[in-house]
C-alpha cells in the first residue's frame, strides 16, 4: 500500500474503528500501529508543508515576474506611444513621403469628448448599475440575530502553518 496522507488518514479510522469494537482496549499490536501512523503522519506532513513552501515562493516568484514584465510593457508602449508621436509630428512639417514600400502619411479620424457627464440630457446617458453583496453588513446583521433569506454564515475551517 502507497504512503498517501489518504492512506495514513484510512488507515487512523481503521485503527480507531478496532479499537471502538474492541470496547476501547489497545492491544500492543494496535499501540505500534498506532505509533507508525502518527510517525508516518508527521514525516507526510512535513513533505506536505516542503511542497506547499515551494509552491508559495514559486507563486511569489511569478507575482514579481507579473510585474516586471508589466513594467516592461508600459516602458515599451511608452516608447511606442512617443515614437509614433514623433513620427506624427514629422509628416505633418514634412508632408506624406514614402520609404521604399512603406507609405508614411496621415488619416482623419473622429472621437467624442464629454466634459461633463451629468451636464448631458438623459437621452445621451447610458446608467450601468453593479449590485454586490455587502458581506461585511450581512455578517454583523446575522451575528446580532437577524435572519435573512437566502444568506447563510459558513464557518470555514482553514489551515494554519506556524
């Protein structure tokens, strides 16, 4: 049988289950099997825990990364953003011209820009309304002894590694 901490935790209720039916009584068989599991257990555990370390500082690693790489994306469309800018600038003083293949000139384009929004007649308003639970007000108003349908208090039970 594989060492899996589901097997070390099968094999705990298989020991507690004989000794329930053995009316509480540990045979020294039992009290070694008993010793092994929790041996086992603790040396499982703490491969559970090297496992877990690595994956955090893995997951840490990639966060910074995430940004570093962020970092160098806003530097380059930065960069681009002048460039092209740059490149605006120089058609407009010097005029359309063309680079072997490559044509350089300008379109027209049109945007709308609003000064202020609420100065605007309805007709030109679209309203986006986000509803979200306020799951901090529900939480105190279920532990003052308010009920309320469709809401329910889940206590959870998390992990905690010191």
């Amino acid at each position: 049988m594989k060492n899996t901490l589901f097997n070390i935790n099968e094999e705990h209720r298989f020991l507690m289950q004989d000794i329930e039916n053995m009316d509480g009584e540990i045979t020294p068989e039992i009290e070694s099997r008993l010793i092994i599991n929790a041996g086992q257990l603790q040396s499982k555990g703490l491969a559970y825990l090297a496992v877990i370390r690595n994956n955090e500082s893995f997951v840490n690693q990639l966060d910074e990364e995430i940004k570093r790489l962020q970092g160098l994306k806003k530097r380059a469309t930065t960069t681009t953003d002048y460039l092209k800018d740059r490149l605006l600038d120089a058609v407009k003083l010097h005029g359309n011209f063309e680079v072997e293949f490559t044509k350089f000139g300008t379109r027209k384009s049109e945007s709308v820009e609003v000064e202020n929004v609420n100065a605007l007649p309805a007709e030109f308003k679209t309203v986006k309304i986000v509803e979200a639970a306020d799951k901090i007000a529900l939480k105190a108003a279920i532990k003052n002894g308010q009920t309320i349908e469709g809401v329910t208090l889940k206590e959870n039970l998390n992990l905690k590694i010191n």
